[in-house]
C-alpha cells in the first residue's frame, strides 16, 4: 500500500487518483448521452426526459446531507471504492437488459437512481478527501484543473457519445462505461488517503448520531451569513440553470430540425465554454476576492443563456456561441467558489457542510426538473432558456450590491 502525504510527494498518488476517476467520468458521460438519444428518439417527450434527470436528482437532494455525515464518518477510500463498484454493478445490469431485449424506461429510470446514490457518496468523497491530498496553496489551482476536466469531458462526451451511436450498440456502450468505472477503482486499492481527524457533536442522550451532524451542517451554514445568502442565491439559480440542458435534445429537434450530429455539436460547445472559462481563470486568476469572480460568471452565464433563448430557427450557430459563453461563465462561478470553501470550512465538517449546501441548492432543482416537461411540452424549449438568462442576470446584478456576499471571505462562523 501506498500512503499519500500532502506534505510530501502528493502530486503523482493524487493524480493517479484524479486520472482513474476522470476516466470513469468520460464513460459516464458517454453513456448518459447515448441514453438520452434513445430517450429522445423512442418518446420525443420532455416530461419523460425531464423525469429520468428527476430521478438522478433525487438523491442528490434528499441523500445529501445523509451522505455528508456518513462520509466524514467513513473512510473516504473505501466510500469511493464502494461507490464506483454500485456504479459498474448498475450499467452492467441495464447493458444486459439492452443485450436481450427487454429494455423498459422505468429500467433506465431506476439505474440513473441507483447511479446517482453511487455517484453522490463519490463525488462528495473525493471533494473532501482533496483537501487532505493537496497542500491548501494549490487547491485553488486544483479546482481550475477541475474546472476545465469538467469542460473537456462535456465536450468530449457528447462528441464520443455520438460517434459511439453510430458505431455500437447499446449495451456495448453501458459496458464502456463499466470498464471505466473498473479502472477508477485500481488506484483507490494501493493508494491510502489521509484522514481527518474525527471531532464529535453535542447530541442528546436519544438523538440519533447522524442528525446531530446534520444538524451542525446547518448550523454551520446558517452562522455564515454570506454563506446564507449566496445558499439562496444559488438554489433559485438552480431552479432554471441546472435543468435547462435537460431539454436540449428538443431545443434541437424541434426548434432548430436537427439530429444526434446536432446536439453533440451543442452540448460540446456548452464543454468548450468551460474549457475556456478554466484557461481565463487559470491565466487571469480571476479577481483578488474570488467571490467577486463567481459574480462575475453568473453575469456571463446569463447573457449567453439568453441568446440560446432569443436564438431563431436558422440560427443554431448564434445558439451554439451563446451556449459556449454560459460554459464559460459556468467556469468563472464554479471554480472559485469550490476552492473558497473548502479552504474556509473546517475539514471535520466538510463532509455535512458541502452535504447540506448540496441537498439545499440542488432541491430547487428538483422542483425545475418536475415544472419543466410540462412547461416545454405547451410552450417549447426556448422561453425557459430566456427566463432562465434573465433570472441568472438579474441575481448576478443583486449579489453585487449584498454586503455580506461580496465579504464571504473575511467572516467565518
């Protein structure tokens, strides 16, 4: 066994980690837009797309904080391990059932739930153990890197999603998948990652242990006022922004008369935009406070999703640059405001806090994703992309002008 030590030699066991679960990433990717295709060609419904990214996202929002404490209880190692096997187990399964015929939605429906738990213990896993992998001077630099492997792997995804429709079948798809998701658990079995120290909660003599850390999740949150609001801010965000890719298959199909070719060309440009959003923040650096960075994204972030919103039908290409531009204000929010966390929460409780600030966020997005398919069903796909930008521009504008947002990063609770 190998013990990584973030004072020592940490790059090269941190990113023979990082490599095995980008992998696994890009087969996962590749699956989900082979999937939504079939969706897509097999109902042509938004309801139905919408409701299979729902039940993805249920875990997220009621598992979340569950899944925080449980973490920072557990070996973080053994959750990422166990985590990438329910994964592989999961596709492996729905690839047999395309292999036979007896394929059904609700099969998929209920394989992107099961994936979704798997992937929520990992992602929330691998988010806090980097703090104890990486030295605090390069987490920033880190998150960057993130940033622009999130915007490559929606490029490629997509792109390799739609060459892999033309060249296999299904079921040979979701076993890439599992094969990725093999080669991110050998690194995690010879590489050990460092521990933080347990400190205990107060709870009373009856009160389960796992809401008494839950409950100082919360706590922890709500002390922070700066915190508080930008929790606000981001959930109503989420309300449109995190569900509006949902219904670009339709935005393609029925606004714009494309195909597969189309949207792979789409969702790849919404990848670009983050690509080059983490080279702006990695040669620019962003602004010294780096919340006034994320401000700064979600302003962009609205204006390009406002023009996929006013985009004509013979215009894919205007919709295609505004897209790239919301992937690069999509960079500009993200990376920073992950780096400023995880160096301003204590790491005993990054597991709940990041637990709890996930499961608040992401519940508005739960509420998106069952409001939208009907929306778009009578009205289409475009008006939500323009109310969305609006919103998104609007609350950028507003967080500018919250004393306790632009100073998030000079009061602790």
């Amino acid at each position: 066994m190998i013990h990584l030590n973030r004072d020592g030699a940490w790059a090269g066991c941190f990113f023979t980690i990082w490599t095995g679960q980008t992998l696994s990433s890009l087969g996962t990717r590749v699956a989900q837009f082979a999937l939504v295709w079939w969706l897509t060609e097999k109902t042509g419904s938004a309801t139905i797309l919408a409701t299979s990214v729902l039940v993805a996202f249920l875990p997220s929002v009621f598992l979340a904080p569950v899944v925080g404490t449980l973490t920072d209880r557990w070996n973080r190692r053994i959750v990422m391990i166990v985590s990438d096997a329910l994964v592989a187990a999961a596709m492996a399964g729905l690839a047999c059932l395309f292999w036979t015929g007896f394929i059904e939605i609700w099969h998929i429906y209920a394989v992107n739930f099961l994936t979704s738990v798997g992937r929520a213990f990992q992602n929330l896993a691998m988010v806090t153990s980097t703090p104890m992998m990486v030295p605090e001077r390069h987490l920033a630099r880190i998150q960057g890197t993130n940033q622009t492997l999130h915007g490559v792997l929606s490029m490629g995804g997509p792109l390799l999603g739609a060459l892999a429709l033309a060249a296999f079948e299904m079921h040979i798809i979701l076993a890439i998948d599992v094969l990725t998701a093999a080669l991110a658990i050998g690194p995690l079995i010879f590489i050990l990652i460092p521990q933080p120290e347990r400190v205990e909660v107060e709870q009373t003599s009856q009160e389960f242990w796992i809401w008494a850390d839950l409950r100082e999740g919360l706590r922890y949150l709500w002390r922070w006022p700066g915190l508080r609001y930008l929790l606000l801010i981001a959930a109503v965000l989420n309300f449109f922004g995190n569900t509006m890719l949902t219904i670009s298959p339709l935005l393609i199909t029925d606004h714009f008369n494309g195909g597969a070719t189309e949207l792979g060309w789409f969702n790849s440009a919404w990848g670009v935009g983050i690509v080059l959003g983490g080279i702006v923040v990695g040669v620019w650096g962003g602004f010294r406070r780096r919340i006034m960075t994320t401000i700064f994204g979600w302003i962009v972030y609205g204006i390009g999703t406002v023009c996929v919103g006013i985009a004509p039908v013979d215009s894919l290409a205007f919709a295609i640059a505004g897209i790239t531009l919301s992937g690069v204000g999509s960079s500009l929010i993200n990376a920073p405001l992950r780096a400023l966390l995880q160096a301003n929460v204590n790491p005993h409780v990054q597991g709940r806090v990041f637990g709890a600030f996930e499961s608040l966020t992401q519940s508005t997005t739960m509420f998106g994703l069952i409001v939208i398919g009907p929306v778009t069903d009578v009205f289409g796909p475009q008006p939500w992309f323009l109310a969305g930008g609006l919103l998104t521009l609007f609350l950028g504008i507003s967080a500018r002008m919250i004393p306790s947002v632009v100073s998030i990063e000079d009061k602790e609770p």
